[in-house]
C-alpha cells in the first residue's frame, strides 16, 4: 500500500478536523491545542506538521506548534496556558515504541493538565495497545492489521508454502531484521520512505550491495562518493 503525498496531506486535515471537533466540544480551543514535532531518527514528523500546518492553515487558527526539541519553549507555552490539548503529528507508527519513547523524554516539560493525542496517517495495530496504557488517544487514516500483510505469521492472504518462502528469504538477507523492526513485515510505504518494520525483500539489504530493495529506505541507499 503506497501513501502518496496528496493522500497522507489529505488524511492529516481530515483527521485533524475530526480531532479539532472533539476538542471544542471538550471545550479547548485552538489557542489552547500546541501541535508538537518529534524527532527520532529518520523521523518526517517535522515534515508532517509543516504539512499539516500549510494545509489546515493551523497558524491562523491561533494554535501553537512547537519543536519537541525545544522543551523550554513548550514548558513555557504549557506552563502558561494551565491546561489544553497536545497533539504529537507524525508519519507512522509500527509498534508504537519509538513513539512513547520520544513522547517520555517530551513530555517532561508539559506543565498542566493537557489531554495528548497522536495524529498520523498511518499506524500498525500493534501500536494501539502501547499507546493506551500510556494514555494516548490516537487519529488516524489506516490501521494497518496483521491479517493485511502477506509475510506475517497471523496473515492468510498467502498458501503456507509461499509464505514460508518469501519469509526465508527475508531473513536470509538478515536473519534479525529481515521482516523489519520487531518481525512486523509491514506493507505501507509512505512517499518519503520505506518504514523500518518494512521487509527486506522490499527494502534490500544495507548499502544495497547484496539484494537491491524495490523501496529501499533513505537509510538503506550507498553513501555517494
């Protein structure tokens, strides 16, 4: 499943919309919603908010968007409006650990009572678990199920024989990561990148020098020079 640029800008607003309606109804109004940017390695959610931000014309609205890395500034703005929303936007989510690991560190300098939210494009269903024991509601365009990945164990679309195979020669190219971070053998590519949880028979292996990936992460790709 591929997410083009057009598609990830038009699920962010639409599910924007859906989330900013709840929060009036909660009684928050966007001068009291802070839009934050995470940044973990190889993350587009700085990309995304900008996105989000152009698209949704976020800034005329009154909200406040604010780098995660700059906890002074959103311990600051938190401190000041006591209480309110804060929405983390970012372009995947697979396990949800990178996430709530990046959000831990973030959310040390939110001072207040603030309900937090996730808004991406995409997520895997395994994210939604970790995300509710950390108390973090989530807007989304596409989750992403086991059953729709064809070389995941839970998965039917394949016979048990092709699978097998496909599986091997995933982790034939790496035997820890050949079905992508943590085994998801997901199969959402987003237009920026391939996720980390991506097959190795898609992506191809590091520097592409033994198998050459159809969606090679930027990660992935042979330093020039």
């Amino acid at each position: 499943m591929y997410l083009s640029e057009e598609r990830v800008q038009k699920i962010l607003v639409e599910q924007n919309r859906a989330l900013s309606a709840r929060l009036r109804r909660a009684g928050i109004a966007p001068d009291h919603t802070v839009y934050v940017s995470l940044h973990d390695a190889g993350s587009s959610s700085p990309v995304m908010l900008n996105l989000l931000r152009d698209a949704a014309g976020l800034e005329r609205s009154g909200c406040h968007l604010i780098d995660g890395h700059n906890g002074i500034l959103l311990n600051k703005v938190t401190n000041e409006l006591a209480e309110g929303a804060v929405v983390y936007v970012d372009d995947f989510a697979g396990t949800g650990m990178q996430f709530c690991k990046t959000r831990k560190f973030v959310a040390q300098s939110i001072v207040g009572n603030f309900s937090e939210f996730l808004l991406v494009p995409c997520l895997c269903e395994e994210a939604i678990h970790r995300l509710g024991r950390e108390g973090i509601d989530f807007y989304t365009g596409m989750v992403h199920t086991r059953a729709e990945r064809p070389l995941h164990e839970n998965s039917p679309i394949l016979d048990q024989e092709t699978k097998d195979r496909f599986r091997q020669m995933s982790l034939g190219i790496h035997s820890r990561v050949g079905l992508g971070f943590s085994g998801l053998a997901t199969m959402v590519v987003l237009y920026r990148n391939a996720p980390n949880t991506t097959p190795l028979i898609i992506r191809g292996n590091l520097d592409q020098k033994n198998f050459v990936g159809i969606f090679p992460r930027t990660t992935d790709l042979p330093i020039a020079g």
